[in-house]
C-alpha cells in the first residue's frame, strides 16, 4: 500500500514537472515570436513555434494580457539568472556585462507592447514594473562591480554609473527602435557598453 502511494506521489510530481516544462516550452516561443513580431502576433503563430495547437495556448493562457504577463516575467527570471552564469562562464567580467545586455535587450524588444496589451485588464503593471526593478537591478549591480573590480570598467565611473541608470540608459535607447528601420539600438547599446571599458 506504501509502495502503491509512493508510485502516486511520483507519477503526481512527474506530471507538474512536464507541466511546468511544457508551459515554459511555451513561453519560450511566445517569446520567440513577440521578439520578430510584436506582443499583438497572432496566437496561431505561437502555436506553431512551439508546435502544439492553439487550445493548448488558450487553456494555459485564457487571455492575451495573461499571455504577455508570464512572458514579462518569465523573460526577467531567464534574465536575472543568466547574469551569474555568464559571469562564471568567463572569458571576463565586462564579456560577461556586453552578453547579458544582449539579452536585456532582447527582453526589452519583447516588453514592447505590454501596457497596451494589458490595458484595462486590471493585471497590476506597476507590480510587473518593480518585479522587473528587484530582480534585474541586483544582477545588474553584481555584473557592473565585477567588471569594475576586474579594473575593465574605471572606478572613477562607478558612482556616476550605477545599475539604474545603465539599464535606464539602455532602456531610452531602445524606445521605437522598432519603428525604424534606419536606427540600429543594438549598435547604439554595443558603443555604450564597450564605451565603458578601461583603456588598456
């Protein structure tokens, strides 16, 4: 009987892990797809990159704003998790700053969007907005420090330069980046970040 309840629990704990793996499966290509086409892409689109059928999308994610909100947060959690694996996986701290502003500007492409989306859908956008400050900040922070410990990055910049105002800087770059095909943000955001390095 024991051995019968334990057969339970696990196959109960197997299933919410394929569920858990199967909603970020779908995040990930919800992603994918407001990166290259913005959070109003039709649903069908979804579908496809992540190769099931639109229901599933909807019984996951009854509403759009549902939808662009776990994207939100799941993109900031990939986002604050990639920053201490990219500063162990070396080659240096500032190589380490210069990827994850990549992907911060990834996530910021995907953002585009969120407010209209969730307008009036009563979903709290200030809350999503300071879950994005505490998670991100601090990993910010810890990227920034390291390079300047690493002397890549000028001390003398540091109290000028803190985390808020690099991402906030970041952030002004990438406004309408998207309705213009003659601005390039992400070479503007590269000659920032490698502006910042220490002459050698």
């Amino acid at each position: 009987m024991n051995n019968n309840g334990q057969g339970a629990g696990s196959s109960a704990r197997s299933k919410r892990k394929d569920a858990r793996r199967n909603q970020q499966a779908l995040l990930d290509a919800a992603a994918a797809v407001f990166v290259t086409s913005g959070v109003e892409a039709p649903v069908r689109d979804i579908a496809a990159e992540a190769g099931v059928g639109v229901g599933t999308i909807y019984r996951h994610f009854p509403t759009r704003a549902d939808l662009v909100i776990a994207v939100y947060r799941h993109q900031v959690d990939a986002c604050a998790e990639a920053g201490p694996a990219l500063l162990s996986a070396g080659p240096t701290p500032h190589a380490a700053l210069e990827r994850w502003v990549d992907l911060f500007v990834d996530f910021l492409v995907t953002k585009h969007g969120l407010a209209a989306a969730t307008q009036g859908g009563g979903t709290g956008f200030e809350a999503l907005h300071t879950y994005f400050l505490d998670r991100l900040l601090p990993v910010c922070a810890q990227l920034l420090d390291a390079a300047v410990a690493s002397g890549e990055i000028s001390s003398g910049l540091a109290p000028e330069l803190d985390a808020y105002q690099l991402m906030r800087g970041i952030g002004n770059l990438c406004i309408g980046a998207d309705g213009d095909p003659r601005y390039d943000a992400r070479r503007l955001v590269a000659l920032l970040v490698a502006g910042l390095r220490q002459p050698r």
